[in-house]
C-alpha cells in the first residue's frame, strides 16, 4: 500500500538514540514505504561520538525491529576533516551516491540541506511527526546526564538502555569520556539550544 512519504532518506548520529530520534524514525517507518537510515560520523569515535557506529546501528534495530521490516542501515562517515572536502561536496556525493533516489530526504540540518537542496525534495523533521509526538533532546544533553550519574533513562527508548547498560556501554563511556563530557559544561554550553549553521558545519570537521 501506497503511503504518503514513499521512499525516504534520514541521516543522524544517534550517539545514543534517544526519545526524539525515535519519534521521528518511527514516524517514518509509519508513514513511508521505505526508509534509509544513515549513521553519520561513522568513521569518528572521540568526545561527540563516543558509540560506534555498529552499536547505533543496534540501538536503532532495538526499537524499530519488533514493530518495522521497512528499513535499511547503513554508515556514512565525515570527509570534511581532509582539507580539500571541507565544503561538503565530497559527502554530498556520497550520500547520493549512496542513497538514490529518494522521494524525501528528511533534516533539520541548516548545513546538510544547503548542501542537497538540488538533489531531493527536503522535508523537516516536524512535517513527518504529529504535534503530540514531539519529543525535543539531543544527544548531548543525554550524554551530560549519563556523565553526572543522572536520571539519563528517561531521555532514551527503553530499549536502548538496556542495551546499553546489557553490553557495558555506559560505564565505558563514563571511564573514557565522562569527565571530558562534564568539562564541557564550564565552558558555558547550553546544550538546549539548537546549534547554528556554523556550529553545525564544524562539527563535521572534528576529527
């Protein structure tokens, strides 16, 4: 059966999945024929990505699997540390390389969708999820409670905390970047804000 957003693309970090990721993959799943699920910055394991990307990629087959069969997961890593990538033409190319033809691509990056704007029909994040299943949190605010031994679990999918603490991911991410994580903080970020357009393309930068 036919549904409203056909074949759609979707790229995040999920490092980890937490309640707002989900919603909107669920969304997706619910609405479209067919989603691509990107795990960016799949080559970078360091203080904003502290999951690989195979343990995203099952904190995602967690929550989705039990209810959905109409996704695939790949990994798309960051080129825009290598100087001569740093304008987004090289991951760019990938991604269409990668995800074909889509009907949507679905980002509320201000950066990913200057650069594909040419190339897909762009939906934002708040178009495909209905009002009351809204959920705002990133990924760093999670990480920040994780880090202070606070009540992180009710920032995640229920599924995805067990897997983590099952596989011993959290204790890891405290003893090798849990104070890193808290440093941070006396820099004066506020992770509640979104960040800007600036902000967003140099973070595909980090090595």
């Amino acid at each position: 059966m036919e549904t409203k957003f056909g074949r759609v693309g979707f790229i995040g970090r999920f490092k980890p999945l937490h309640n707002g990721g989900y919603s909107l993959l669920e969304a997706a799943c619910e609405n479209a024929n067919h989603v691509l699920i990107g795990i960016g910055s799949s080559n970078k394991y360091n203080l904003r990505n502290p999951f690989t990307a195979e343990e995203s990629e099952e904190m995602i087959r967690s929550v989705l699997s039990p209810r959905f069969s109409n996704f695939e997961i790949f990994s798309v890593p960051d080129f825009a540390h290598v100087p001569e990538f740093s304008d987004g033409k090289e991951w760019k190319k990938y991604i269409v390389d990668k995800f074909g033809k889509l009907d949507y691509f679905i980002s509320g990056n201000d950066f990913v969708r200057g650069l594909l704007k040419d190339d897909y029909k762009l939906l934002l994040p708040y178009e495909i999820i209905s009002r009351d299943r809204r959920v705002k949190v990133r990924s760093t605010e999670v990480r920040v409670e994780i880090a202070r031994f606070s009540d992180w679990k009710n920032l995640v999918p229920s599924a995805v905390v067990e897997y983590l603490e099952k596989n011993g991911i959290v204790d890891r991410f405290r003893n090798e970047f849990g104070l890193a994580t808290l440093a941070t903080l006396s820099h004066g970020i506020n992770y509640s804000e979104e960040e800007n357009l600036s902000e967003q393309k140099a973070h595909a930068g980090e090595i």
